[in-house]
C-alpha cells in the first residue's frame, strides 16, 4: 500500500513549492493567487536497503515503496466552505489521506504576501487547527442529526446501534467545542472502529513542515523557527525545517547531481526523505523487503502487524495458506554477506504465526493453498 501524505497550510505558505520540492513536478508557483485546485502525485521511497539488495540480486524487477501526496488547494477549509454545509472535493481528498503535513510560513518574500499580513508561526498552525476543527464539527453536526432522525423513526427497537454511535460523537463534540483534537480522546478498538468511517482530520498524525528561507538554510534557528520548534514539541507533533524554493530548484538538476549539490549546501538528508520518515514513524508504517532474482521490493505494513497480515499484503492466498515465515534481518544478511552467510550464522530463522514483523526483514513465506 501507498502511505498518503496531504499538505495543508495557510494560501501563500509555499505549499506548491513543497509540493514540487518533494515529488520533482513542476507546478505554477509564486504570487500567482490562490491555489484553486489539489494536485496529487506519487513518488517511490528512497530505501539504500532495496538498492543493496538490487545489486546482490541484479533482479529482473525493483519495486520501491510508494508515497502519494496530495497538495491541498489552500481554499480547501474555508469559510465559504462551512456556510454552504458541503463538503470540497479539497475536505474530501483530504479525509482520504493517512497524514497531514501542516507547511508554516517562514520565508520572506516581498512579493509573495503574507494572508496574515506577517510572519508568526504559532498563529498560523492555530488557525489551520481551527479550520481542521470546525470541519470535523461540521461532520459531527450533520450525522448527529440523521442518527437523532433514525432513532425517532425507529423508536427504541434496533437502534441501540445509532444510540451507542449518538454517544461516541457527542463525546467527541464536545473535545472539538474546547478546541482539541479527537486525537487526544482515548477510544478503546470498538469505538475507534465505528468512527472509521468519518475519517476525522483532527485524529490524523500531523507532521509541521517549517518552509524556511534560503539565508536560514545551514544558519541557527530564526525566532519564529524555535517558537514553532517548542510549540511542536510541547503538543507532541514531529516537525522539519525544509527550504522548498532551495530544494524545489534542485530537484530540477540531474539526479546524479543532486546530493552533492545538497551537501555542498550543508544538508545531509533531502527534504523529502525527512518528510517520509517523519509519516511512517507518526503513522507508526515500516517496511518489510522480499528479494530474488525475479524482484527486489519493499512492502508497507503497519508497526504490530504479524506475519499472517504482513504475507496477505502479497497476496490474500499467502495469508490464508501461511504455514511459517523465513526471515533474516536487512543488517544480519548484509552483516553476513548475504543469504547464504547468514544461514551459515544461524540468523535465518523460521516464523510461525505469532511473530511480530520487524522493519527491514527480509521476508520468504512458506504457505499451501
């Protein structure tokens, strides 16, 4: 599966930017108004283990992970948007998404006004949460009325279902009304899973992407940088510093080109790299690897998952037939020098159906249809 990954942010944030800085297209930016529509695009995870594995093997196929992004037209949560009582095409996109990317201000650009009129960063991450806020109200409003509909109707018999559901939301209402995120209310499995559904933007991981200016690229944290930093580490929310005009400009340049050019600059990591690993880690992914001579590919699962899931992300039969699981780890084969080493070292194991997936194992199922 793909992880998706929405940006969001204030107009004029440099959300486009980002956008063309992390999947390499080319989008219209600038001071050229508001964004009226949503762009989407999919890229493959970098992974230095499937380019190892690669040359082992020389497989007739690589498969990279895949992320899709979709950049939110910045009208998406607007007022107008809550007047009329239906949702965008922008809200609805974005409840599809498995994180959000909050992109803040920081870069000066005259000629790029600011919607606030200056730059202060804590400002607009609360005014984007409001915005993300009120949508899920609105949410919660218009289902509670049909389900108080359904339970008039109805009467007493059957709806102890809508009831439960009317009790759930309620609760949540009342987070939403003091401003907080459903995220912070604690729901056990059934109640989580009957608000699946909504697909609330306030119970989504969220990642705060600083788009900072060039002269602030390698320098020591600006004012408005450190107060975003403490806000996000005081609320628990990941954040990265990402110069998008910087990295949007250079992903223009051959690929060959590209590293050096950002290390010359002082940056080890690629903006993109740091977005992707900051949403897996927040929407608790990680990656297991299949390799041999026909593909080398990395497959998503989530954090938890065991080895009956992870096969059934392959295919449905593997998951139905799995009899055991031969796992090595990434860092135990290339630390043996390969499959058949760590076989001789005795760290090739066979798995049944209790064991948890661990990120970077290298996977072989053994399964009977």
């Amino acid at each position: 599966m793909a992880i998706k990954i929405g940006l969001v942010g204030l107009t004029q944030s440099g959300k486009t930017t980002i956008f063309n800085a992390l999947t390499g297209k080319s989008i219209k930016t600038g001071a050229y108004g508001a964004q009226s529509e949503d762009h989407i695009a999919t890229i493959s995870v970098p992974d230095e283990r499937i380019d190892y594995l690669t040359n082992v093997y020389k497989p007739k196929k690589v498969t990279y992970a895949q992320v899709d992004f979709t950049d939110i037209g910045g009208q998406a949560l607007s007022g107008q948007d809550r007047e009329s009582g239906k949702e965008s095409l922008s809200l609805k996109n974005l409840r599809q998404v498995d994180a959000l990317a909050q992109v803040i201000r920081l870069f000066e650009d005259d000629s790029v006004l600011h919607p606030e009129g200056d730059i202060d960063t804590v400002r607009d991450v609360a005014k984007i949460n409001d915005d993300l806020v009120i949508a899920d109200m609105m949410t919660i409003e218009k289902r509670l009325e049909k389900l108080q509909l359904n339970i008039k109707k109805m009467g007493k018999a059957g709806s102890s279902l809508d009831e439960k559901e009317m009790e759930i939301l309620k609760r949540l209402q009342i987070v939403l009304d003091e401003g907080k995120f459903i995220s912070e209310v604690e729901l056990n499995a059934d109640e989580r899973k009957l608000i699946k559904g909504f697909c609330f933007l306030t119970q989504k991981p969220c990642i705060y992407i600083a788009n900072i200016g060039e002269n602030e690229v390698g320098s020591a944290p600006s004012d408005q940088l450190s107060k975003l930093a403490k806000y996000a580490e005081d609320h628990k929310i990941p954040w990265l510093a990402i110069c998008g005009k910087m990295e949007m400009e250079i992903m223009e340049l051959p690929e060959e080109e590209r590293a050096d050019y950002l290390k010359g600059l002082g940056v080890d990591t690629p903006g993109r790299v740091k977005l992707i690993q900051a949403a897996y880690k927040a929407c608790h992914y990680i990656s297991f690897l299949t390799a041999g001579e026909d593909e080398v590919r990395a497959w998503t699962i989530a954090n938890g998952d065991l080895a009956p899931e992870a096969a059934g992300t392959i295919h449905t039969d593997f998951q139905q037939g799995f009899i055991r699981a031969e796992v090595c780890n990434y860092k135990d084969f290339v630390e043996c020098g390969g499959m058949a080493g760590a076989k001789q070292k005795n760290r090739v194991r066979l798995e049944g159906k209790e064991y948890v997936v661990q990120d970077g194992d290298i996977i072989n199922f053994r399964f009977n249809v």
